[in-house]
C-alpha cells in the first residue's frame, strides 16, 4: 500500500460510518455485548450491527449471522470472539470489504500457544486492503465520537474532547492514565492501545496523528519500536510541527528481559534510545506521571523562549521550595526582575509581602494583586514563564474570580503553569482549571518539570529553524 | 531550664487539661470563634474557658474579662489578639502561671514593623517558665484529641490518629500536605507548624516526638535551624531510634534569598546542609512529595535488610516500567528469583503469565494467585522487598479479598510497598491500605523511591550497629 493511501485507511478507524460488532452475547456483562452498548453510545449517527449467529435480536436491534450477511457497507469491524474464531471472521471481514477491524481479543503472539495463531493472522491480512489494530487491544476512543472499550460505561470514565493523542502498548497501564486524565478532565483527541500490533502500530498512528487538527501533542507509551529506522525517520518530521512525548520502558537490562516476557518486545538499549529520541526532538518521559505531565503541558502550554521564571505564590513555603527545585532543574533559573517591575509590585501588595522572585504575596493575597503581579510580569523582559501556585487561604478556597484572572493571562500573556498540592481541597481548583485547558499540576515539582519540557522545546524548535536557515542560504 | 524539665513542659501542649481562648468574638467566622469552636470538638474532657473583655456568653460558655480571671489553674492559652495586644496578654499568662501558650497572630519577626515587638517578646517568655509556640501559626493538632487550627472544622479534615509527627515552618505548606494524608487517611501523631520559633522550635519537637510511644516516624519541614549545632547532635541520638525525614529548603543560592525574605531565615549551603542530614541518619527530601512519602514509608512500611526487589503486577506495562525505574534507582537492584521459587509460581499462574521477575500475574490475577506468589516470595532468600501493583482489572476494582491478603502478607512478611495510579478507580482502594497501615503510593516511581529511603535506613542502622560494636570491642 502506498504510505498516503497507508495513513488515509486509518479514517475508518477515526470516522466509521458503520461498525459490525462480532461476538455479542445475551449476557450485557460479556465483553462483546459491554462493547456493543459503549458503541451504541456514540453520538455520530453511526450505524451498528451487532454480528451472531445465535441471536435474532439484541438491544433492541437486529442481529445479523455473519458480517457478510449485514445488508450496508462496514467501515469498522469490533471483534472479541476465542481466538481460534478470529481468523475465519477476518476472513470474512475482508470478503464483506470491511475497511477496518479491531481484534479485542488475547490469545495470540503474547502467550506461547497463540504465537501460530498470529502469523496465520498475520499472513491473512497482509493479502488485503484491511487494516488492522490488535490483537489483544482494549479498543479504541476517539473523543467526542466513539468509545469501543470492553469497559462498563459506568466503571470507566473518559476524558473530555481535547488535544493530546495516546497510542499505547499496554492497555492496562494506559488506561489507568486516561482514568487520571478523566479524573481532572484533562481533554483527548484519542487514545489507541496498539495491542500486539499485527498491522496498525505506533508509525501509523503518530503519522496520523500528525495531520490530525485536533491532536496537538502525541504522547506514546512504547516497550519496542515495530519499525526503529521508520519510526525515527517518522518522528524526525512531526516533530518540527508537532511534539512527541514518549515513555519507552524495557531498555535497561532487566527492563528488556520484562518487555520480552510482556509482549515479545526486543527493546534496544537504553543509551541508544535516550540519544536516538533526543535527536529527533521527543520529549522522554522517564515515568507514566511524567508521560501525562508532559504532554498536558505540550498540548495546553506555551512555549517558553527562554529559562528564566518567575514565581508568585501566596505561601512562602512554596516559593521557597520552588525556588530550590528551579535551581536544580537543569536549564532552568530564577528570573532577576527589573528594578521597575519590583517597584511597581509593591504598589501593589502589603509592606510585609515581598516584592522579589518569588513573588510572595502572603495569606492577604488578593485577585486584584495577582492580576496586576501577572500584568507587571508580561511587561518585564527578564521573565521567559511564570510558575503560579493557585491554592487554598484558608478557610477561602481558591475563588473563581481568581481562576479567571489566572486563566485570562494564562492565554494572552506568557507561557504559565499552574501549581498546587493535591487534595480535597484543591480537586475542584485542578478542574477548574484544566477544563479551560491551563496546564495545572498536582505537586511543585511536576510543575516545574513540565516548564522544563517546554524550555527545551523551545530549544529544538530553535535548532530546527537554525537548520532550514542555514540550508537556505547554502 | 534544664533540658529534661524544658522537654517535659511541652506536656502542657499535647496534654493539657484546661484551655483558655483569648480572642473569641461574637462572630462566628472569625479566627478566635473558629479556634474555640475547633477546641471544643475535643474529646478528652479538656476544659475550654473563652476570653473576652466585651461579653459574657459565648458558644453557651462564660466568658471571663481575661486569663487571670480564670478560676481554674490554665494549662494551655490560645492567643488570637492583634499583634499589638499579644504582649500584655502573656505577661497576664505568665503572671497567671500558665504552662504553655500558642500565639496565632501574625505581625511579629516576618513583618518589618513587628520585629521590635517580637524582641520585646522574646525577652519577656525567657523570664517566665511558660513555653510559647509562634507567633504566627496555624496552631496545632494532636491527632486523637486536640486541634487549635483556626480553620473552620468543615472546610478542614484532618489525618486519622497515627504514627507520623509533623514539624513545619511553613504554615500552608504543612496544612496543604495534612489535606493530602487526610485525603488518604495516613495517619498523624501530631502536625506543628512552629511560626517564627520565638521559645518552641524544631529541635524541642523533634527530642518530644522522640520519646512519644505513637510517634514511628518525624517528618520535618525546614528554611532554617534554630540551633544548627544542637539540631545535629540531637538528630544524631534521635535517629538510629526513630526515623526524621526532612525536607529542607533555602538552601540554594535562589533558595536562601527566598527564605530570608520568607521567615528571615538564615538557611545555610546546601552542600553543607545535604552532607550534615546523610551523617546523623536524617532521609532528606527533595519535595514536598518527598517528604509525605517517606515519612508515609518509615512510619508504615518495613526497613529493608537488602537492595533486591520483586515486583508482582496484573499490568505488564507496570511491570516493565517498574523494572526500568528500579534499575537506574541507586542502591536498588531486581532479585533474580530461584530456580524454585519460578517453579512454584509457575503451578499457580496460568502459561501465558510470567514467573520471572517482574512476574506477571496478568488481567487474570486472582486474589489465590497474589496468596501463592507472595508466600513463595517469602521464603526466597534473593528477595530482601516486595512491590505489589494492585491496581484493577476491569470491568473489577480491585477486591476486598486482594486487599486482606495484600495487608496479611504486608504485616506477617518482607518489607512491601503497595503501587498504583491515582485515580477515580483506585482512590477507595488506596484509602483502603492506608486505613490497615499498608505504604501506597499513587505512582510507581514513588513506591520504588520509599523502597530506595527504607534500604538507606537499614544501611544506616546497620553501620549504626558496626559503630556500636567497634566500641564495645575497643
């Protein structure tokens, strides 16, 4: 297949305008019938036919023996039937011209009796049109549209629509981050766990990520490369437009033995990863906090253009274990605000609140006060981003009027991050905030590491423009 | 005082029998009522006595015109008056011979226009026997009987009683960390945030928390020493006993202006500071993050007698980033499992698990299989700890069941940290292991770091012991 007709066949995953879903059961606790009813859910006008041969009826709507006998075209076949069943279906599934097929189902290259099963798949596929996702994927979300999970709508929650794309290759791990991200509504374009990618795999995807207007940032949980050399190739021109945040695990010794025994994953060593994804400007997660830290703020913030910060914080505390934490992060520094701007400050804040950086406003901190700190900030060449911890003052939750005033500058102004420690006091505060799509994070650390990420983006894209500048002129 | 008589006063604040309010006020909102309020809600059978000149009744108590007034002996003053009226109101104290008081108010030392008055104070208490904890504090919780907070008893929640006593400096800081461990319901012995340390200060706190049977563990937020010398040489004699986690902050060059201007604070290198903690066996923390979560561990968890971990997960993707994050951790290494030990694991898993470590249980973990594996892992002489993922299985939280065996083996076996990731799913879960006492961390980095603090702590107290032998054979 041609690589743009190669990408172009991924809509029928993204924008099915029908779905067969194969192996429902009159059990709404089966696998198939829970995938059956979140299908049912999407809002997109997507017809679904739901596929056995035992039923004739099912939710309310006609069950149909095979694939082949569904009387409409199929974009996307759902399929959780044993596995010794899923060859013949795909077979009949490329007999029906189905576009597209996710193979929820396990038993395949992951375990030592299915590895046979895999390659026969495999074989069969690679002879059509079809594409594939899966086997042993927990299906699919693309937000605001479909939702094909074999997870109970009601024990599982999904993000709001929003900008960071997800492709994974553990289901489980990536779900528990997309339930954290739901947690605070942090918004997805889309979340892929890739399975035992016996055709779709994480090229396809970030390349179509990449066109995608919705995905802003593509973050990627990955044991092993499906093709190295094209994956680096791949990520060598998103990246320019597009950042890439990636947790790639199993590259130390023992971690390579664990992805070899999870998925059959030979992992590359770690050095050579490390330097490989740094030249082609990923940003590397060494956590799954850190996978979810970093993409929030590449999707949601700004880029920073330089490594001076400035903080503001109504608890000295803070301000003071922020300012440690800035002095060692690597890249960064405390930004030296001008004589003018620490004039103007404290015009603006009581005597015994301080003018310097950090910017301590005390327990008497005002929203009036922080909107003009943040405004005086914006005029002061020396400040690159601001570091802004929005927390309670007891017995004041933080008030909406101040989240308003943060958000506002938070668009308009300077690259921003929200910081605070996470509680019951401060859920609602993180909600808030996320909801209007400013980076906020649960601990003084996170935060800053995120600015750390967004420093050294700034710096890759630099590189890059250096780069086309100085082919230009040769 | 002599030392012994100057710890023992501190009796007057962690058991006193009869409370004066001084500062109450009609209003329900303000300071003093809420501290009365919060005082009230103790269920020791403390006496409360409010003091205000201006009324007779308050909360169905009388109200007495000032301390002296009181016709009862007063072990405890609570001092919420404006910053002008505070000295004569300790002198009436003194004069009152009351124990022990707690000045909330602010406007003292941290202030420029208070530093008069803060001198003036101090020379005043050092004539008295009476110990004074402030000025400018939130006040303080005794976990089990007492709390003086000034924040509204509904818009606050404190831990459970417990084995983790917390000093701070930081007020807000401190309070919002109290908020993370109630959310989670880690339990507390104490929480004091010291305010400006004019008489009670760290060193005093840390030598009670000591000899306090429900302390296992102080955990400790600084910018300065009181007494740097004798904070070293009490820490030295407190730690191979009791475990002190610190994070100490104002120590880098940034750091050290933020904290002067913060509490006036003199914060001392960091090179200095990092080295001084290591020799008397203090955990240092880096973040606030830290400083929960190694305190969570020394408190709870087990200390560990070697660097070999084994991880057990129904999640192949935790697995695997376990096992890279344990490897590029210092000290910390993977336990090769015996030949046995993979041969009984392998009876109880089915084949497409993994018996190696890390041993995945995968989504077909049952509550049996977690029994089996972690009794097998008992008696395998290559593994010093264990990290168990217990995280759930959609469409299935994880089970009450898993959590009883986790919590039996927990207490009964190796030293164990439990890990997950934080969200709508697994919150109850995680409150369910705090409740028993069980270490859970929310990410997996953080598990494998108290992992890392609990192997320093055996070297520590190993080295301890060598130290004491060399004596004793000399």
């Amino acid at each position: 297949m041609a690589n743009e007709t190669k990408i172009k066949s991924l809509d029928a995953f993204f924008n099915p305008q029908s779905i067969a879903v194969i192996g429902v059961s009159r059990d709404p606790n089966k696998v198939g019938s829970v995938i059956l009813s979140n299908t049912l859910q999407n809002q997109m006008g997507i017809k679904v036919y739901p596929v056995n041969p035992h039923l004739d009826e099912i939710m309310g709507l006609k069950c149909y023996p095979s694939v082949v006998d569904i009387p409409d075209k199929v974009d996307l076949a759902v399929i959780s039937l044993p596995a010794i069943f899923v060859l013949d279906t795909i077979k009949e599934c490329i007999r029906k011209e189905t576009k597209a097929a996710i193979i929820v189902s396990a038993g395949f290259g992951e375990t030592e009796s299915g590895k046979e099963l895999e390659i026969e798949l495999k074989k069969t596929i690679k002879q059509s049109e079809m594409r594939v996702l899966g086997p042993n994927t927990l299906g699919i979300l693309i937000s605001g549209k479909l939702n094909t999970f074999f997870l109970p709508y009601d024990k599982s929650t999904t993000p709001p629509a929003g900008h960071i794309a997800f492709a994974t290759q553990s289901g489980a791990m990536g779900h528990l981050l997309l339930e954290r991200m739901a947690f605070y509504g942090v918004g997805t374009s889309a979340f892929i766990p890739v399975g035992n990618k016996i055709d779709v795999d994480e090229n396809d995807l970030i390349e179509y990520f990449a066109r995608d207007e919705k995905t802003k940032c593509i973050a990627c949980y990955l044991e092993s490369f499906a093709h190295g050399k094209n994956f680096f190739e791949l990520c060598k021109k998103v990246s320019p437009k597009k950042p890439i945040v990636m947790l790639k695990t199993g590259s130390s010794k023992w971690g390579a033995r664990a992805a070899a025994s999870h998925t059959g994953a030979l992992a590359g060593s770690n050095l050579v990863v490390e330097g490989a994804l740094k030249q082609v400007g990923i940003a590397r997660a060494q956590t799954e906090e850190e996978l979810w830290d970093f993409a929030n703020f590449l999707a949601y913030g700004k880029v920073l253009q330089g490594n001076r910060i400035a903080i503001i914080t109504p608890a000295g505390g803070m301000g003071v274990t922020a300012t440690d934490c800035i002095e060692r992060t690597p890249n960064l520094t405390m930004a030296e605000l001008s004589v003018s701007t620490k004039e103007r400050i404290k015009t603006r804040i009581p005597p015994f609140a301080s003018a310097g950086n950090p910017i301590d406003l005390t327990a008497t901190s005002t929203p009036e006060m922080i909107d003009g700190v943040l405004e005086d900030l914006q005029k002061d060449n020396s400040v690159d981003g601001i570091l802004m911890f929005s927390i309670p003052q007891p017995p004041l939750p933080v008030t909406d009027e101040q989240i308003e005033i943060v958000v506002k500058w938070a668009r308009q102004g300077k690259p921003l991050v929200v910081g605070t420690i996470e509680n019951r006091l401060t859920t609602e505060c993180i909600r808030k905030y996320a909801r209007e799509a400013v980076p906020v994070f649960p601990s003084i650390e996170r935060a800053i590491k995120a600015l750390q990420v967004s420093f050294e983006r700034g710096e890759y894209l630099k590189s890059c423009q250096e780069g086309e500048k100085n082919k230009n002129e040769t």
